[in-house]
C-alpha cells in the first residue's frame, strides 16, 4: 500500500472513501505495518536524495498567492505529463493521477509540500520541490 495521508487529505475525503480507508486499515496486521513503515522510510529516503526521480518546482511565492495550493492541470502540465489543459483532465478522469498517493480525479488546488510524490498511473514519479 503506498498512501501518504495529511489532515488536508482527511478532511476532503468522501464519506465513502473514509470508510473505504478505516475498512482497510482494520485489515492490517502487525507485519503489514512494520512492511509500510520500511517501505516509507526507503522512499524517504529516495526522495530527499537528488536525481534519483525527475523533478519540478514551484515557488513559495506562488503557493503563497494562492492560500498554499496550486491547480494539480498546472502540475501535471509541468511535470509533462500533459501537454494541454484537456489531457490533463482527462488524466484526472481516468483515474490515473495520485498526489502524495491520494488519486485525485477532479481538476482542483491542491496543497503540495517539500518532496511530495506527484505519481502519474503506477510507474510514473515526480518530486516537487518548493523553491524560495
């Protein structure tokens, strides 16, 4: 399971996805969660090491503009995962776009930190990196 989870995540999350989650979570073992502890600490580590995943930026300054969020169509567009408006929101229709390992299938601001994964379908990683 790779899932990142912040209260921002919690708080727009359906109730049907809530419960999805708390089902899921009910499910672990102890086992499983000694494996998804080390398996974030290995990524944690991948990630603050440089040139090990492509990277994009964005700069306080225009985080800070716009209440700390940033339109996930203009991530996906930097990140090169799109080209235009349309194919990014198709992206999101599609179910492909996770940030930080929620999905995100509508077109919204989304609050992005240091080194949040921005993933596109199951292979592909990009880093975004918050610059002064």
């Amino acid at each position: 399971m790779d899932m990142e989870l912040s209260c921002w995540d919690f708080r727009n999350m359906s109730d049907e996805e809530f419960a999805e989650l708390e089902e899921g979570i009910k499910q672990f073992t102890p086992e499983d969660w000694a494996a998804l502890r080390a398996s974030q600490e290995s990524k944690r580590k991948m990630v603050e090491a440089p040139g090990i995943f492509p990277e994009i930026t964005v700069s306080e300054t225009e985080l800070e503009a716009n209440d700390g969020k940033i339109w996930i169509v203009e991530l996906l567009k930097r990140a090169g995962y799109a080209k235009t408006t349309s194919e990014a929101r198709n992206l999101l229709k599609s179910g492909a776009i996770r940030l930080g390992g929620v999905k995100i299938k509508e077109p919204v601001d989304v609050f992005v930190n240091h080194n949040k994964l921005l993933y596109c379908g199951k292979q592909t990683e990009t880093i975004i990196r918050i610059t002064a």
